[in-house]
C-alpha cells in the first residue's frame, strides 16, 4: 500500500546486485530529500476529504490508513528485503516467533494437518504442536534429513510443511529443493525458517520453498536492540492469505524498529561475512581439541551433510554447535570461565554469544527428545560476532581448560 501523497521519490533497483540492494533498496524520500530513510512515527493518517478516506478504504486509491496495517517506514524495510530475498512481497513483524505463527495460522483451519521437521526451536515446536492443535489443526514431526519420513507423513489433508535449515541447535539441514517438490505435489505450501542460514548463504525461494520466515532480531538488526521478524512470498500469497490475518490480529513491526532494521541492512553483507569467517576458524580450532568431542559447522568437510551443504548454501554462516566431554558440569564450567565470549540465548549479534541449549532454548523438550534430535547435556551453540578471531580463540581454549578441570 504505498502513500503516493507523501512520498516525492522512490529509488528504483530491481535489478541491483545484493550489497547495493542493502543500502537503497525500498528507499523513499519526502519533500525534504533526506539522506537516511524517514522514520514515520504515526499511528494513524488523515485524508484531504471524505471521498478521499472512503476510496481507500474501499482499496480504490492507494494510501496509508493506519500503522497496523501498512507504514512508510516498515513499508521501505518491506520492499528492501523483498529485493534482498527476491521475493515480490513481503509483511514485517513484531518478532520473529510473530512471523512464524503468522505464517502458518493464516492458512490453516481446524481439520486441517501440518507436517514437519521435529529439530526446531522451541518456540515454533509449541506453536506447531500446542497452540495449532487448540485450533483443531493435527501435526507430525518428522526426522527433516529424510525425504521418505516427509513422504510418509503426508494425509490427504496436509496444508503445510514447515522445517528451519540450518537447525537450532544442531545445525541439522534439510533438502529445500527435495521437500518443497514433495510439498507441491500433494498440495502443501513449504514454510522455511531461514534464520540461520541469513539470506546472504541460502534462498530458499529460488530453491523452491513457498514463504520464507526470519526472525530480524537476529542477523538482520544483529546489534541487541530491536525484537522483528519478516515473512516473505509471492504477491497472490501475501494478498489471499496473509493481509487479512496481518491487518485484523495486529502482529505489525513497529516504526521505530523497522528504522533500526533499515539501518542495519546496510551492514548486513560485511556484518555477517566477517561472522562467518570467525565462526569457521572457531569450528576448525574446536575439531584439532581434546576434550571436545564433536563440532557441527556446515563450511567443514566433515559435517554430516556436507554435500547438501555445498549444494544448498553458499557458505557455513555464523553458528557453530560442539559438545564438551563431561556433560552438563563441563559445559556449564567452559561457559562460566569464558571472559569475551557472553552467555546469551541470542544469536546472530555484532557480539560473541554461546548457550546451553538443553537447560535454556530447549529446556521444555522431554528427554526423550532432546536425546532423539541429539541436543546432549554436553552441546554448546556459538555465535560468532564481531571480535577479533584470535581473541575468541583464545578466550574459548582457556574455556576448555576449565572444562578438563572440572571433570
């Protein structure tokens, strides 16, 4: 919905490679020519005349309306990621877990099934197994690595499949290409959490998946400020059946935080290249160590999907998961002599983060299956950041150190 009233010029860039997509793209300048984006802090509009709020009201005349519904600001962050993840539409949320839950609940009703991938954050398990089943909407979880386990749990009322890939913590993957051609075979539409992957490594729509789900207060805002998520597709999905679940329940980004989130698109490329070069370095540090018995980084050679790896993403990305020998009394000892490196349940930040999954993001998984999706007692998930990698380095081998002596 763009407010043609207010708005002089609009940068073009459809055909822009990715770094200057980041900088321009979605732009819109008002009458004064301001050099950054203009944060419109408004709840609401006014009209030049009854005719004129009736005619938009009725879609006739293209304008805004009300922040819950469209806003100038969220609109240019809008149209900026769809040029980054070459989608043609796309909607901002209060939070990434708004964007899951968006996603899903606007195109499901009571009868129908969801299938998908079991290793998920905890958070998007709940809403795919609890608050989905009060609605009456049944779900399977499925081992995400097997396209026969997919097949398998397909019914003849199967509306959605959901996975994220990488996965959290396990940095697991599943084949985008492979589900979502299974997914459109029987009917389904492919959700695909990209959150780790970031959109500079994975697209998951040119591979594809039918909506793509961020959380942007990971990598996107990626300095600890703003909680944002996004959901992006193509123009008839976002007008049929997201825009009336958007407008009605209110999960709209809010201005401010969609300018902080335009400001930081357009660190975004040299942000998480730097991250990702950190975090394999730390993986190739973390495999030469004793008392370090495994380490799970999609850039190596030696992760158990390597080859989909390869063929998937265009590089490892920021996070790396390990386990330390000892269990949880080691782990906990190599987090608490840590110095540089914070303890921090987030991810994807200018600063160095680990956490203990099992007793933080997936501490309401049963033991059963924390041990089914291999999330041990011993299992740590880094976020590389923005430090030098030798400081890190340093910092995590003195972190080993203590976990040897606390065995």
């Amino acid at each position: 919905m763009k407010g043609a009233d207010i708005v002089t010029k609009s940068i073009p860039g459809k055909n822009w490679r990715q770094a200057t997509a980041l900088v321009h793209g979605g732009t819109t300048r008002s009458q004064f020519g301001e050099t950054s984006e203009a944060l419109y802090l408004t709840q609401g509009f006014v009209y030049d005349s009854a005719e004129t709020a009736e005619a938009r009201f009725k879609g006739d005349e293209d304008g805004f309306i009300y922040s819950r519904y469209a806003n100038p600001t969220v609109e240019m962050l809008e149209q900026r990621l769809c040029q980054l993840e070459g989608a043609e539409a796309a909607r901002a949320t209060a939070s990434g877990m708004a964007a899951v839950h968006a996603s899903i609940a606007c195109q499901v009703e009571a009868g129908d099934d969801i299938v998908s991938a079991r290793a998920l954050f905890g958070s998007c398990r709940w809403v795919i197994e609890t608050q989905m089943a009060r609605c009456g909407v049944t779900s399977t979880l499925v081992d995400g690595r097997d396209i026969e386990a997919w097949k398998k749990a397909v019914k003849p009322n199967t509306k959605v499949f959901f996975l994220e890939t990488p996965t959290n913590p396990t940095l697991e993957l599943c084949d985008i290409a492979a589900i979502a051609d299974l997914a459109h075979e029987v009917g389904a539409k492919l959700i695909v959490d990209n959150v780790f992957a970031t959109p500079l490594w994975q697209r998951p729509l040119e591979l594809g998946a039918d909506i793509v789900v961020y959380s942007a207060t990971k990598h996107i805002d990626g300095q600890g400020r703003c909680l944002g998520g996004a959901i992006l597709s193509d123009r008839e999905w976002i007008d049929e059946k997201l825009y009336d679940y958007y407008r009605h329940t209110g999960p709209s980004m809010s201005p401010f935080n969609a300018w902080v989130m335009l400001k930081s698109l357009e660190t975004l490329s040299a942000r998480v290249c730097q991250q990702t070069e950190t975090a394999s370095q730390i993986a190739d540090f973390l495999s030469e160590q004793i008392g370090i018995t495994k380490v799970l980084y999609p850039g190596r050679d030696d992760h158990p999907q390597a080859e989909l790896a390869a063929r998937q993403m265009q590089e490892g990305s920021t996070l790396v998961a390990f386990e330390v020998d000892g269990g949880k009394p080691a782990a906990f000892a190599f987090l608490n002599a840590l110095e540089l490196i914070q303890i921090s349940n987030n991810l994807g930040d200018a600063k160095s983060l680990i956490t203990h999954p099992a007793t933080t993001t997936h501490k309401n998984l049963t033991q059963e299956a924390r041990d089914e999706l291999g999330i041990s007692d011993g299992m740590l998930r880094l976020s590389a950041g923005l430090e030098d990698p030798q400081d890190l380095i340093e910092d995590v081998e003195a972190a080993i150190a203590a976990a040897k002596r606390a065995c």
